[in-house]
C-alpha cells in the first residue's frame, strides 16, 4: 500500500482511452509507472470501460499529480501512449465492482484482481512515443521529459529537478514533438491541494475508524471533479482488502458505509487516501489525449 496508488493510477487507466477518465476508481482499476526521474514510465495495466470506438488511431494521457504528506509536497509528471485498439483491449473490467458494493463504494477482498489494479489480468499494452513532452508553467518551464526505454514518461520534484512544481490554479501547458503519437498540444488547469480534511489525517498519528458504523470524511471543495477515496487494510502483513469510493469534489463530503468496514477486523490497521482529479481532452492530428491533475493526500488508520 502506498499514497502514489491513486496517483499513478489516474495516468494509466485514462490510457484505455481517454474515454471515461476520473468516472470511478472504485470499480475497476489501472496501472502506475514504475520509475523515476529518468523518465522510465511503466506498463498499461487495466483501463476504463469504452465508450464507442476511437476515432484515431491512438490514445495516451499525460498526469500532473502534486502529493502532499505532512509538510512535503511532491510533484511528478507521467505520462504513456499506446495504439486505441491496444488499450481498449486491456481495459476489461467494465468498469464494474468485483466485489460488494454499496452506494459509491466498493469492497475488494484480498486476492482479487481488481485490488492490484489488474482489471484485465495483467494484459500489457506496448507503449509508443510521442516525442520529447514539454511542460510550462505560463511562461515558466516546468520540465521536457523524454520517453524511457518502454516509451513511459516519469519525472518527480526533488533536488535533481527543482522546476517540477507548480500551484492550485495554475495553468499547465503540456506539448509533444511528435513522433508515432504526432505533435499535439493542450492546457490543464492543476487542481489545489485538499483542505480542511475531516477526519484530520496524518502519517504520524493514526485515525480511529470504528468499523461498526459509518466512516464520513469531509473537504473544502476545490476545482476539481471527482474526489476518490481508498481505504486499504492489513492484519500484520496480511493484506484485508481494499474499499473505494468516488464523489463529486463540490459535493465536499463522502461516506462510507459500515457494511464494507465490516468487512475489516477490530486491529487492523492501514491507509486512508483521497484523491482529487479533474481531466482535459485534447485532440492531435492521430491521437485523443487526456490531461489529468490530481491532488493527493493521506494518512494512516486503526480499525476497531
């Protein structure tokens, strides 16, 4: 478990379209990239449900996530483009709950595949390049990443590449140079960091979540679209499963229902994270591209 899952996820599952970005995570799931600064972008795993054939020949989405725990914030670009028929291929959950549902949320026992962000059972969809993507900040550059060696993209804020930031509110400017995935260019409007968070959370203290009744968790609404919820469990190292949820970011508020926290035990403990996205369509000459901004926080729990 970790705070970057939803993060990552909002890059890759978009991939499987740019068709139904930031509908639910809670049903169905995605992969993440897993390298660094270097530029190394991972695999396609799991997607969004279709929703009608692509008009061009390829699909992709570029993500500006900004991460905040405690008093660090982390700013990472990714990126990945991949032919629509692959990508439609590899998003086969449907976006569906393979688990138990109840209102927004969805209940995912250990073991199941949607869990690991694995709605299509592993399917790899092999990425192309759309050339070296640049990103600015109004007149300010933020950075140009190159394709890694799997044709992802992937850089992370950090004494190594101090431009990679940027504000709530800013407008972010994202370019390809083109290359199987033709020169486009689109702006996104990066979301603001979560406020006014009840129940506060933090990575220092645990939240007590009783399991016998619901859990409500509040925010100042933002400028985003969608906020999404995941609750992750475990018993010492066993894993418990996991709960999502999806609400509106105006909506400010989520609740999640005792008949899925029952699902965990009394003692276990795990991770509480929110995620607020919003997601922007631009079309190139041979490809339909989603620009995704997310905001990411958390903490830990103790179920009881």
């Amino acid at each position: 478990m970790k705070l970057s899952h939803l993060a990552g996820l909002a890059s890759l599952a978009c991939i499987g379209a740019a068709l139904a970005c930031g509908s639910s995570s809670n049903k169905g799931g995605g992969g993440e990239p897993d390298g660094g600064g270097g530029g190394e972008g991972g695999t396609l795993e799991g997607g969004g449900a279709e929703t009608g054939p692509a008009k061009l020949p390829y699909v992709g989405s570029v993500s500006a996530d900004s991460t905040v725990a405690a008093t660090t914030t982390t700013h990472s670009l990714t990126g990945a483009f991949a032919l629509a028929s692959d990508a439609g291929a590899a998003g086969a959950d449907g976006g569906t709950c393979l688990g138990t549902e109840s209102g927004s949320c969805c209940y995912v026992p250990p073991g199941t595949l949607a869990e690991a962000g694995a709605g299509d059972a592993g399917t790899t969809v092999s990425l192309v390049s759309a050339g070296t993507l640049s990103v600015t900040d109004g007149t300010t550059a933020v950075a140009n990443i190159t394709p890694g060696s799997n044709n992802g993209y992937a850089i992370t804020s950090g004494t190594s590449n101090p431009s990679v930031t940027w504000n709530g509110g800013d407008m972010l400017t994202v370019s390809a140079a083109g290359a199987a995935v033709e020169a486009f260019s689109g702006k996104m409007t990066a979301v603001e960091d979560f406020a006014g968070l009840t129940p506060a959370l933090s990575y220092k203290t645990a939240t007590t979540v009783p399991i016998a009744s619901d859990l409500t968790i509040s925010w100042t609404a933002g400028n985003g679209t969608t906020v999404h919820v995941l609750i992750d469990a475990v018993k010492g190292t066993t894993n418990e499963g996991t709960i999502s949820c999806s609400a509106a970011d105006s909506a400010h508020t989520v609740t999640v229902p005792s008949a899925l926290l029952g699902k965990f035990a009394s003692g276990d403990t795990g991770l509480i994270t929110l995620n607020r996205s919003s997601v922007t369509q631009v079309t190139g000459p041979n490809a339909t591209v989603s620009l995704i901004s997310t905001s990411t926080t958390g903490g830990t729990a103790k179920f009881q």
